[in-house]
C-alpha cells in the first residue's frame, strides 16, 4: 500500500511540475497549477506527501524551466507548508464540497502569498510595506484563480488520486490494463 501511495504521489509530483512549466507563461497572469495538485494530494495522502508534492513540484519547475535561484528555496518550502497544512485538515475533515475546497484553497494562497512575498522583499531589500502594496493585485488575481481551479478540478483530482491509489480499485485497474503483477509476463508469451 505504502509502495502504492509513493508511486502515486510521485506521479502527482509530476505531473503537477509539468503543468506549471507548460502554463508558465500565464503565471504573470497568476495561473498556476501547483496549489490545486498540492491541495488535493495533501487532502487525500496526508500531511507528510502534501509537503513532499508542494516542495517538490516548485524545486523540479524551477529546474526544469532554469529558473532556480534564492526563490526556489523559499517558494518550496512555502508550498511544502501549504501541502502540509492541508493534510493535516484532510485529517479531520474528509468530505469537502467544491466550495469548502475553494475557500480552504482562499486561505492557503493568502498564507503562501504572504511568506513569498515576504521573503522575496528581504532577498531584494524591498521595505516590506511596498511589497505588501504591490502584493495586493497579485494576490487578488492568484487567489482568485486557484479558487476557480479548486473549485473546477480538486474534487474530480482528489478522486482519481484516491481510486488510483486504493488497493481493491488499483490492483484490478492494473489488471484491466494488462500490467498486474504476472502480466507481464503473460503478455509477452501471447506476443
């Protein structure tokens, strides 16, 4: 179950990063996917994966798009306390409807907004009441949209990461497939 749950979440991982490096482009415009993968890992795999899929999925884009600098540091773990915050409410609360998710979503996005620009205002020596004041319009936008993703995708995400990652659904999905343990082999000797 717990080899399971890895491969799973790693797939998240990825695939998380990917998209942001594809939607790159629009996240002057404060697209970015990262928060509804985060999220939605978190409230299904727990605390510890949310962590791990919200810093990595930042430290794997920067990379990908070189884009690494201080930020990388500070973005990651930011996404790491997010991811970990929403495990830990996935924890006592199991059912969310699409708007719960979108204003739990609402408050992580303030939460990393605030640590981000926070640290990017002393990485560039920015006094911090002018990055608050710039931050506002940014702010509105990216959380505005991760709400809307929230509301659109995290319900149908969280689903398939939990259907994908269940025992019962997984080992017979993987049989439907043909790629269950032994059917490999099988495979091959049809060929």
């Amino acid at each position: 179950m717990e080899k399971l749950k890895n491969i799973v979440s790693g797939t998240t991982i990825g695939i998380s990063a990917s998209s942001k490096v594809v939607i790159n482009f629009f996240a002057h415009y404060g697209v970015d996917p990262v928060m509804v993968f985060t999220v939605s890992g978190a409230l299904v795999y727990g605390p510890i994966y949310g962590f791990i899929i919200g810093a990595s999925t930042m430290v794997i884009a920067d990379f990908m798009l070189s884009l690494v600098g201080l930020w990388t540091i500070y973005t990651a773990l930011a996404f790491g306390l997010v991811g970990f915050l929403a495990g830990l409410i996935g924890k006592f609360k199991k059912n969310f409807t699409r708007i719960e998710l979108a204003g739990l979503t609402l408050l992580l996005t303030l939460l990393f907004d605030v640590i981000a620009m926070t640290a990017f205002a002393f990485q560039f020596g920015i006094p911090l009441y002018s990055a608050a004041i710039s931050q506002i319009p940014v702010t509105l936008i990216h959380t505005a949209w991760n709400m809307a993703m929230a509301f659109a995708l995290a319900p149908s995400l969280m689903k398939i990461m939990s259907t994908i990652s269940s025992p019962k659904a997984s080992v017979g999905f993987w049989k439907r497939i043909g790629i269950g343990v032994g059917n490999i082999s099988a495979i091959r000797t049809k060929s």
